[in-house]
C-alpha cells in the first residue's frame, strides 16, 4: 500500500492549538524581532504621552496654577497613567492590539486562543511597566528569548500570548499539462478516479520540489501505480510526468464542466427569476 502523500509537509515555525472539538489548527505566534520592534513603537508612543503631560504640568507649575505638592501627585499620576491606565485601555478596547501590534500585524490572545479581556490587559501593562519601562525592556527580552512564543512576563502570568496575523499569502501552484501528453489528454478517461487520491495527487505535486529525490521518486511510483487503476489509456511515460497529466486533464475538465453548468443556467435565468405574463410589477 503507498504511503499517504498527505503525511509529508514541511511544517513552518507555528504553534498547534487544539480546539475543543479536537481539531488541531496552526496558528502562527509572533517572533521575538517582530515582538521587539512593536515594543519599541510602544514604548516611544508611551514616552511622547508622558513627555507631553510633563510638558503641560511644567506649564501651569511655571504659571503658578498649581503648587509643588500638586506637581509631584500629578507627576506620579502622568507615570500611572502613561503606562498603566492608556495600554490597558487600549489593548481592552481594540481586542488585544496596541500601535506596535498593529504595526508589526500582531495581537495578544489568550493561550487557548481566544480574545484577551480587560484583566488580561491590565496584567500585562503593570507587569509590564517593571520589565519594560524600569529596566529598558531588559527583563522583558531576556524572558521572551528564554520562553516558548516568546513571550515576556506579563504573558506568562496573564496566560496570553501574541498570535501573528499578518501571514504571508502562499500562492499555489498551477499545472499545466505537459506538452508530450496533450494529445493523450484529449483521449484520456480521468473522470473515475477517485477525490481522495486525486487530492493526494495534488499535495504531493504541490511539495515534490521540497522533498529528496528518492523519496519523491519513490511517491511517484506509488502515486502512479494506483492512479493507473482509474485512468485509461496509461501512457508509457515518466510516473510524475504521468501524474502533473493527469492532475492537469482533471482541472480543465472540471472547469470546463462548471463553465458548461454556469453557461445552461444563465440561459434558463430569465424563465426562473421572470414573472409570470400579466403578473403586476409592484
């Protein structure tokens, strides 16, 4: 019995997160460098806030409007509010996104996955405000390269992690059909075969380059010998050649086909969306 194509995959740097119906999805988490260069972004975003705030307590103490009590109750407050109360209420508000997040295409979730609330926020922005803004973000990124998902230590104590979002688009790859079988391919029954190997076919065509060469000999052999159970006329080519034909031949006979159906039922539209003779417009 051949192998099953559909165990072969270069699996990339991502997290596997099991639902509740034990279903397994592949999430990506967001990379240290990505994770730094938006807590940098944050970082001077928070810096500005407070350096304005200072600014305009500097102003109405320079005036006289409040006194140096006031100035250091205000100060501390500045600080508080700065980094604590802004991140918490921003990371609550926009579902665990933050200007460094959004930059960089990530978002804080929980580790079953789901949304982050409020108290995951505010975990974070006070843990936070020790790790990043008292050390210069040194603990911060000795934690997120010593942990899984890089995470820093407000993650590990508030269960979240940041999950990215912006994911390269892969583009899949299309076959033609090889020219010494075109002739066959006109001739050639492909139709009985079945979905599932059919999809087999596919995967594996999709990840031949990736595989070595004996292993992808050896699946094409394989592939081959069963997919020639279904397909008449076999040609007396090259097993891989002889599946990108017969992966080709499939496609354009189903696209011509639901061109076919598309083609039938915008000639009967008029009859199934018309109104019947005499029937009033309202």
């Amino acid at each position: 019995m051949a192998e099953p194509v559909g165990t072969l995959s270069n699996t990339p740097d991502s997290s596997e997160l099991l639902t509740g119906e034990a279903v397994a999805l592949d999430v990506q988490s967001t990379s240290f460098i990505l994770r730094a260069a938006g807590a940098i972004i944050d970082f001077l975003a928070t810096v500005i806030l407070a350096g304005l705030l200072f600014w305009l307590l500097f102003v109405l103490a320079m005036q006289g409007v409040i006194d140096q009590s006031a100035t250091a109750a205000f100060s501390t407050s500045i600080i508080v509010f700065s980094c604590v109360v802004v991140p918490t209420a921003v990371e609550t508000l926009s579902r665990g996104r933050s200007l460094g997040k959004l930059a960089v295409g990530a978002r804080i979730v929980r580790d079953d996955g789901g949304a982050a609330g409020f108290r995951h926020a505010f975990i974070r922005a006070v843990t936070g405000f020790l790790e990043i803004y008292m050390t210069l973000g040194g603990v911060a990124a000795l934690t997120g390269l010593l942990t899984g998902r890089s995470k820093r230590l407000g993650d590990l104590l508030a269960g979240t992690y940041a999950q990215q979002e912006r994911v390269p688009r892969v583009a899949e790859p299309v076959f033609g059909m090889p020219p010494a079988l075109a002739a066959w391919a006109e001739l050639a029954d492909v139709g009985r075969m079945p979905d599932r190997l059919s999809r087999r076919i596919a995967q594996f065509l999709k990840q031949a380059p990736k595989l070595t060469p004996a292993t992808r000999v050896r699946l094409a052999r394989d592939l081959a010998v069963e997919a020639s159970a279904w397909v008449s006329p076999v040609p007396n080519v090259d097993p891989e050649l002889f599946l990108y034909a017969v992966a080709a031949a499939r496609r354009d006979r189903e696209y011509a086909a639901h061109m076919l159906e598309r083609e039938r039922l915008a000639r009967v539209a008029p009859v199934l969306t018309g109104r019947p003779h005499g029937f009033p417009d309202r």
